[in-house]
C-alpha cells in the first residue's frame, strides 16, 4: 500500500473515532465544550393522568417555578428557583437516561402551569439556559421551603447514602419572614402511627414503648431517631423517617422538643423541607434584599458557577 493511501486510511479512521467519541459525549453529558448544549432540550413531561406531554425545557421550567414557589414573591427568587430547577431536571435526565420527569415533587418536582404568572415568564425568560455546575458537571439542585435558620448537610438532611458532595454547604439562612406556621410547628402521632411507620420500613418492634432522639448535627437537626418496643429496639435515619411518615405534617427533622403524653409523641420543630442546598424563604428575603438570582443560588452552594448552556 503506498504513503499516500496510508495517510488517507489513518485521517479516516481518526476522522471516525473522533465523531463517535464527540457524538457518545453529547448524549452522555449534559454539559458540552465551553458548558453549551446544541440546543434547548425537549422532554416529556408524566402528568398525574399518567399522560405524557412533550415540552421545551423552558416551559416545563416556567411550570415548576410555579409549582414550587408562591405567587407574589420577588422576581428574583423566581429566578433562583429556575436556576435550581433547570439544574435539577438536567441532572435528573443525564443520570436516569431519559427524557422524561414527572409532574410530581414526590418523583422530581411539581409542575404547575396554571399557576404562571407575567412575572414568573419574566424570570424564567431572564435565566434562560443557565444552570449550576461544579467541575462541570450539574449540581444536584436541591432546594427547600425553609431551612429553619440554618441549612444542613446532604447526609443529614436526605440520609443521603453517596459521598457528601463538595458543593453542599450549611450556612446561616434568612428565614424569617416565612409564615409563622413554618417558623415554629407542633405535631402529634399515635405509637400505633409511628410503629406502622416502622413496619412499612421494614422495622417490627412490636408495640412502641418509648421513642427518643439518638443524635443531632450542629443546625439542630436530628440524625437518628432509636425506637424501643416490646420486641426490638432499632435506630433509623430521621430524613427517611419523616419521608415515609408524612414530610407535609412532619415539616423537617429540625426538632426542638419531642414528648410523650399517653400514647401520642409530640414533635415541636422549624423549618421546613429537608433543609439541604437553597431554602426558598431565604431566597426570599435575599430578593427582598435586591440579591440577584446567581447571587442567591451561589450564597447556598460552595464554589460553583453558573453557566448559560444554550442560546
């Protein structure tokens, strides 16, 4: 074979490998060369129907800031919350290899979109594109409706199993004008509730006798909660506790005081939401405060950037 065909062959087969290689990347990773996608995505969105609808990022991201935050609200927490929630749905997508999400914050995150407003467009519109990275690769965009005063880790406030990611920080947050009912809560369970709870986990202790809080981080919040019954006594994670019990009565596992009176466990607490990443009545109060969306979203995460991903 001569040179030159040699050559020939060999541009080829480099010309092929690196198509294949640049083609497996752009499905694989969100995030492309220079943190750009070709394009806005398009993903279908599972309704509560069980029907799917095909939407642009965008608009499913203008739905889920309804959703998820109230109307009336500064326009740059709206702004926030479409940075964490673009961010969010992204990672959900590249981690699950789909295009689809459900319209339900218990799966991922609830999309509303009845309830969008002028000024909600507006901010999506203001965000479009932008995202939060570390080392180039999406966040998890975890967000909450109030840390209580103090956010908390992701091993702590999710029982989250992986390593802790060097992005999730806790730091003081202005919660204080969330709505009294979230700033301080009471709430009440049976022994009978909380030993079904239990058993849907896996637990059988038999009749419940005495219920304690086993350990706490530095923001307050419990660890693990050590169940005493008739037959076994167990400790289990306090995040996946309140998640199974019921995470809208149960607010947060940032517990005050818990007492017994008969049969029935009294839990007083604030906050509320699993307290990790950016609380939504912090970044209230930082719009209030004429804090930019980036700046918001930057103030709950450590060393991340936010890049525009697509036109």
């Amino acid at each position: 074979m001569s040179f030159k065909k040699i050559l020939i062959n060999t541009i080829i087969c480099t010309l092929i490998v690196v198509t294949l290689f640049g083609c497996q990347q752009s499905r694989i990773k969100g995030i492309r060369e220079k943190g750009k996608l070709e394009e806005e995505p398009l993903l279908k969105v599972k309704l509560p129907d069980g029907k799917e609808k095909q939407l642009k990022l965008e608009e499913y991201i203008t739905g889920v800031v309804a959703g998820e935050m109230d109307n009336n609200w500064p326009k740059s927490a709206y702004g926030a919350q479409a940075i964490l929630a673009r961010t969010f749905a992204l990672k959900y997508l590249e981690e699950n290899n789909t295009n689809v999400i459900s319209s339900s914050f218990e799966h991922a995150q609830e999309y509303q979109p009845q309830k969008i407003t002028d000024i909600i467009r507006q901010a999506a519109k203001e965000t479009r594109g932008q995202v939060a990275i570390y080392k180039n690769e999406y966040i998890k965009g975890w967000f909450h409706a109030s840390a209580g005063g103090q956010t908390t880790s992701a091993k702590v406030g999710l029982a989250f199993e992986d390593k802790e990611p060097a992005y999730v920080k806790s730091v003081k947050s202005p919660d204080n004008m969330a709505p009294d009912d979230i700033k301080s809560w009471q709430v009440s369970f049976t022994g009978t509730e909380l030993k079904n709870n239990l058993a849907k986990m896996g637990k059988n202790i038999g009749e419940l006798r005495n219920l304690e809080v086993d350990d706490r981080d530095k923001t307050g919040r419990v660890i693990n909660f050590k169940f005493t019954g008739s037959k076994d006594t167990v400790k289990v994670k306090a995040a996946n506790f309140r998640k199974e019990l019921d995470p809208k009565k149960l607010k947060s596992i940032k517990i005050k005081k818990l007492t017994k009176n008969n049969n029935k466990y009294n839990f007083a607490g604030s906050g509320f939401g699993h307290g990790v990443g950016m609380s939504q009545w912090g970044a209230y109060a930082m719009a209030k405060n004429n804090k930019s969306p980036s700046e918001i979203v930057k103030y709950y995460y450590n060393n991340i950037d936010i890049v525009e991903i697509y036109d």
